[in-house]
C-alpha cells in the first residue's frame, strides 16, 4: 500500500507463482473475488472486475453483513483479471509475502444509475461512490463502496437489505476456500514448496 508500482513491476514472476497478466477476458456478469491473505497483517482483499482487470482493496477485519459495521478498505494496486483463481503460497521476500485463499467469489451487478441513466462502474469508481450487489457463497446482497472525503481511505458497507444481517460474522466463522475447502493453513503447508 501507499505504493503507486504495478502488479507487474511489485512481483518477480520467476519466484512467486502468481498469475503473470495473459489478457484473460470472459462472457457474462462481472466478477468479484475476496482473498484471506495471511500477510505481515492478516487482511482480506477485495477484487472488483471494472473495465477488464480487478480493482482492488485491502480490507483489514474483511467485509461485514451488519449495515451499521463501516468496513475500511485501503486501494491496493489492479490486479489481473487471472488473480480471482490465485490460491497459494507467496515466497518471503516478495511482495505479499504469506498464505492466499479464495475466501468468496462470485459476480455482482452494477445497482446505481445517474439521472436515470446507465452511467459506466468505472467512472462511479472515479467518482469514489460504488452501489453493487454480490452474488458470492458466503457474501450476498447490496454493498456500497465509499471513498473517504481528502482520504486515501474507502468504506465498505453492507447494505440494508434483506441479505443483511447483525448476526452473522463470516470473515470470523466461514474459514475456508470456496475454490478447495482449504484452511489458510492447509494452504500453507500443501503449497510452501511452491
Ligand atoms: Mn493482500
């Protein structure tokens, strides 16, 4: 964070195994991923599929289904679209270093309009004022993306919807990958030779 180099520029390919950017696109809904990521800190990372690669954000405590828990999410550098499938080990010594899990992912759907018109996600998140509803396995409904006014900062928030939920607490409860069924550390120890 705080950095302005690129995905490619922050990794080298030859150690981590990362995805390198192959110009992957698909068909269908935009998706979304979000990444437990064991790092120096134990965070979540946010993947939002805008115009061909995935914004990103780090989200510290990881997105909340309680509409009055304001989420900070700090921008973290694009990422490629091949990203949303990374499960793995990141080798010391590069950036990120530490476990990676696929924790949710899913598509969503653009909820805003402007005046009536279809206004594009992309300048909604030049804007700082994002409205999606996430079609994930853990995390469902509305979420609007907020950037703070003269701050670096974003807050993610859930939704008052019919999805939300005080109660429960799945970045603390729901512990494994929905690409394998993998704990972080089960990750860790089937991918450290990686
Ligand atoms: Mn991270």
């Amino acid at each position: 964070m705080g950095s302005r180099k690129t995905y490619k520029q922050k990794r080298n390919f030859e150690v981590t195994s990362e995805p390198r950017p192959s110009g992957y696109s698909h068909d269908g809904e935009p998706i979304f991923v979000i990444q437990k990521h064991n790092a120096r800190n134990l965070h979540f990372d946010f993947r939002l599929e805008i115009n061909g690669v995935l914004k990103s954000w780090a989200v510290p405590k990881g997105p909340s289904t309680d509409p009055s828990e304001k989420r900070l999410a700090m921008p973290t550098e694009d990422h490629p679209m091949e990203y949303a499938d990374f499960e793995g080990v990141i080798p010391e010594g590069q950036y990120g270093a530490g476990t990676v899990m696929v924790w949710d992912k899913g598509t969503f759907e653009n909820l805003k309009s402007k005046d009536g018109k279809n206004v594009s996600l992309e300048q909604f998140y030049k804007d700082g004022k994002i409205e999606i509803f996430l079609k994930g396995k853990k995390i469902h409904g509305g979420y609007a993306l907020i950037k703070m006014k003269n701050r670096k900062g974003w807050l993610l928030i859930k939704m008052d919807d019919e999805h939300a939920d005080a109660r429960r607490n799945p970045t603390s409860t729901e512990n494994r990958s929905v690409k394998t069924g993998r704990t972080l550390s089960e990750i860790q120890t089937e991918h450290q030779n990686d």
